[in-house]
C-alpha cells in the first residue's frame, strides 16, 4: 500500500513539475515555428558571467503565471551573446566578432533588437510574429515587469 502511495506520489511531483517548465527554443528554428503558427518572439539575451541574467533566470523565468503566458502566446528564445558557434538565421550567417582577449558579441544580437547602445546584459527583446523589433528593456526584469510588457504587446 505504501509503495503504491509513493508511486502516486512521484507521478503527480513529475506532472506538476513538467507543466511548469518554460518552453525554449533555438533561434535557427523561428524561420519555421513562423511559417507554422505566427506568435510574438521573447528573447533573452545573456553572458554566462551575468550575475543579473542568472537571477532573471532563476525567479523571473520560474513564475508560474509568466511561463503559463510565455507557453501560450510567445516563442521564448535563451541566447548567449557571447557564444563563438555560428548561426544561420533569416537566410544569413551570423558570427562572434571578438573585441579583445577572451570578449566579443554575437552578430545575431542586432538581429535580434540589441542596438549598440544597448550592448548590455541581461536584455530582452520583443519581436512581432514577422520579427521586427516592438521594444526592448536592458537589465534585470522582475516577472511582474515582463507581465505588463506582455500585456502591452499582446492586447
């Protein structure tokens, strides 16, 4: 009787658990998560240095009521704007351009919405369904400050 409690026990953990999660995907695939079903874009831009983006990452981004909008309504994408792979994206190659010893950028920043004056972490751009920039806000984010700008694009 007790295992089969604590198998009941474990199942709904794992089902609360799942239903939770933040739903990512990778820059290369909005060409044709678009063509499928057209919905507003979140990115996320971070350095693996940023103190404030893990923050961001480990309160804002684990609400329930943002990742339950962000599920419905948005196509969510974590980009580090310091990684050296390059991306294909649009129809074109975009690549880390070093600006000293061990630092640089990713060119897909300023595809994604960063502008030179906004070179900072954490960012957060909100695209249209067609990818064009709607705004972006630099620094951390609390999940109540992501709801009212969610709400702002999406009525």
């Amino acid at each position: 009787m007790l295992y089969k409690i604590s198998i009941s026990i474990f199942f709904l953990f794992i089902t609360v658990f799942v239903q939770a999660q933040l739903q990512q995907y990778k820059i290369e695939q909005l060409d044709s998560l678009q063509r499928s079903q057209p919905r507003p874009v979140l990115v996320f831009m971070y350095a693996d240095w940023c103190v404030y983006c893990k923050q961001m990452r480990y309160t804002s981004f684990r609400n329930k009521k943002l990742i339950e909008v962000l599920n419905k309504q948005f196509y969510v994408i974590s980009f580090n704007g310091e990684q050296q792979t390059d991306i294909y994206f649009r129809g074109k190659k975009f690549v880390f351009v070093p600006t000293g010893k061990g630092t640089g950028y990713h060119e897909v920043l300023f595809a994604l919405g960063m502008s030179q004056q906004e070179m900072g972490y954490p960012s957060t751009s909100f695209l249209r369904s067609d990818l064009s920039v709607i705004d972006n806000a630099g620094g951390y984010l609390s999940a109540r400050e992501l709801l009212t700008a969610i709400g702002k694009i999406v009525q």
